[in-house]
C-alpha cells in the first residue's frame, strides 16, 4: 500500500532534514506518494497567503503531514503559521517525548518522559492587541472543552504507554480561574483512571523539579504557553533540541514535527542533526500502521547512535546531515537483505 502524505519541507534547515528523513524512512521499503506543500514566508510571496488553501486542503485529505519548521517573525510580521495550522486541523494534543539516546552525552541519560501540550488556545493563540498607545492586552483563554478533551488524551496516552502517572503543569495559584479550570478538569477526568497516579505541579517549582530529578515525572500534560517552554527545557536535558521529536495530533489526522525551529544560524551549511524530525516520522510510520517499519528505522538509529562514530556537529561529532543519514540508511538496507 502506498501512503498519501502532505510534505512540508519548511523554512531554514527544514529542507536540508526532510530530505534526510524522507530517504531514511523511504529506505525501510514503505511505498509513499509525497504530496509536497509550503507554507509561511515562502507561500505569503507565491500566493499571498501564508496558510494557503491547497496546504490545508492537502493536510485534510491525507490526514497525515511531515512538517519542516517554519520561521515565524519577531515582534512584527505576520502570526504564527503553526499555531494557525494546529488550529485549522484541530490538532489539539501535541504529543512530545523526551528519551535520551544510547552513548550521547547528556545531563539524564536514563530520563524517559512524555509532554502532552495542549495545542489551540492559552496565551500561545496569540489574541492580543494595543488597548491604548503604550499598553497591550494578550488573551488567555482556556475552556473546559479544551482542558478536558487535553486531560483525557493524556490519560488515555499513559493508559495506551503503559506509563504509570499523569502530572498537571499550572499555575492556579496565581492564575485561579483560567489554570484553575484546566486542573479542575484534569481531576475530573483523572477519576475514570484509577489505575494510573495523578498529580499537579505549579509551573516554577516543575521547571526547578525538572532540572534537579526529572525522573519522578512521567506523563505531563500543560497549557499550550507552559508545553511549548518546557519543552525545550526537557530537550536540554537528553542532549539538545536535535533530539526531540513531536506529533501534532487531532481526530481527523496529524502532522508530525520535530520540537524544534528553522535554526537560521546554521541554515544551508548542510550540518543540522535530523534526528528529531526522524524521530517524528518514526512516530508516523506507526501512527500510519507501518509497525515493522518503524521499528527497523528506529532500530538503525539506535545502531548509528550506540556505535557513536558518524554523529552531527550539535552532538560533537563531525558527520554532516547527509554522512549521518548514510550510516542509518546502511543499516536499514543490510537488515532488510540479511
Ligand atoms: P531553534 O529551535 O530554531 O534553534 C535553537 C538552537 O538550537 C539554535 O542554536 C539551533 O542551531 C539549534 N538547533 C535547532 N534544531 C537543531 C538541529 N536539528 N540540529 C542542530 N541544531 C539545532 O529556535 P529559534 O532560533 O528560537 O527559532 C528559529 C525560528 O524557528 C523562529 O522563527 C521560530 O519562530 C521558528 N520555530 C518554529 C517551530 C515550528 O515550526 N514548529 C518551532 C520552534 C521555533
């Protein structure tokens, strides 16, 4: 059977990655037709529009996408493209595990947990604007629809993972009725999950707690603002952000994408680690049902890793995307013909 699948090479090291991921998974013999489709600043200069209609209407047909990053402006310029994909799609679980690697250096080599980020609203959806000159309100919204369908995918995930406890990321302290909501639901919904613990942590103390003993954590589930902040503190702590891979997932599909961004300052020089974004595509061979096929890639990875000669320069090593892609792909291709 040949898969249907939206590809988004993205901006900055996205093509240089995809590239890299498309011929590493194409070599576990998975058949794939690539439907390829751009987004942001390349799609506002050839269509106006920085979330065109076709990309959409792609993403909704094949239901599965492998998304490059895609560089969002500072302070000015158009909003974000990704939070407006997520929301169009209702990608609303973005689902963000945190492992180390076999021999790569890191501060927790034995962490192993799972950020579920809820995805459509909080402060990331970006609703501000200029009351008055010189002062500016940012909405946070957050709904007991959103808070409780996020709570019941993270209890279903750690159910479906065989992961033994689901923690909630807030701050109710301070923000009673928005973070308050969101908790509220999780407890409710953590009553139909007797068998798996259930807990809360407010935000500072989590960030400090995952610094110091990030193993008593397991499942985590936050805010979209929170997810995406200590998602990239996690990635700090199993080597990097070359290494954290992430799916968007809603009911009526997924994209699938590395937690990272375009990474401008080393754009083009052909050094990025794919590493995450392969992880991504890992994650959709199995989402697509291509079980053995996401296992042999998985398993080539982890070779090229545990042999740690041929790994990127954000690893300290001197392989470039391609070398690194190569030694992965070797190993694929030999236990496919052994
Ligand atoms: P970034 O994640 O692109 O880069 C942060 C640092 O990590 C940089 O030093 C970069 O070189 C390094 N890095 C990231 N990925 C790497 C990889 N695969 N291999 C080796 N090194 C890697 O974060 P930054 O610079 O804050 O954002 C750049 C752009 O990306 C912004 O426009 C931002 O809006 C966008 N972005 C897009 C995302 C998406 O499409 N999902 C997610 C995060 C940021």
């Amino acid at each position: 059977m040949k898969h249907k699948i939206t590809l988004i090479p993205g901006d900055g090291i996205g093509p240089e990655i995809v590239a890299a991921t498309v011929r590493i998974i194409e070599a576990s013999g998975v058949e794939f037709e690539w439907e390829t489709q751009i987004l942001g600043a390349q799609a506002l200069e050839k269509y106006g529009n920085t979330l065109p209609d076709a990309a959409i209407e792609s993403m909704r047909s094949n239901k599965v996408a492998l998304k490059g990053p895609i560089m969002t402006p500072i302070g000015k310029g158009f909003t974000s493209v990704n939070v407006g994909l997520r929301k169009a799609l209702d990608l609303y679980a973005n689902v963000r595990p945190i492992k180390a690697l076999p021999n790569v250096e890191c501060r927790y080599p034995d962490l192993d947990l799972v950020i579920i980020r809820e995805n459509t609203e909080d402060l990331y959806a970006g609703l501000e604007h200029i009351v008055v000159p010189g002062v500016v309100e940012s909405l946070k919204i957050i709904t007991e629809k959103a808070s409780t369908r996020i709570a019941k995918y993270a209890f279903e995930y750690a159910k479906d993972n065989n992961r033994k406890k689901v923690t909630a990321v807030h701050k109710a302290n301070i923000m009673k009725l928005s973070d308050g909501l969101f908790l509220e639901c999780f407890y409710n919904v953590a009553k139909d999950y007797p068998e798996i613990t259930a807990d809360d942590k407010i935000i500072d103390n989590c960030c400090m707690q995952l610094v110091m003993r990030p193993e008593q954590f397991d499942v985590m589930v936050m805010e979209n603002l929170y997810g995406d902040i200590v998602s990239d503190l996690c990635a700090g702590l199993i080597g990097g952000l070359g290494l954290a891979p992430g799916g968007n997932i809603g009911e009526q599909g997924a994209v699938f994408e590395a937690v990272h961004g375009s990474a401008p300052d080393i754009a083009g020089q052909g050094i990025a680690n794919p590493t995450a974004l392969l992880m991504s595509a890992i994650i959709m061979l199995r989402y697509i049902g291509e079980k053995d096929a996401a296992q042999n890639v998985e398993d080539a990875m982890m070779a090229v890793f545990a042999e740690g000669t041929v790994r990127t320069k954000d690893l300290g090593g001197t392989a470039n995307t391609t070398d690194f892609a190569n030694a992965i792909i070797e190993k694929i291709v030999k236990s496919r013909e052994s």
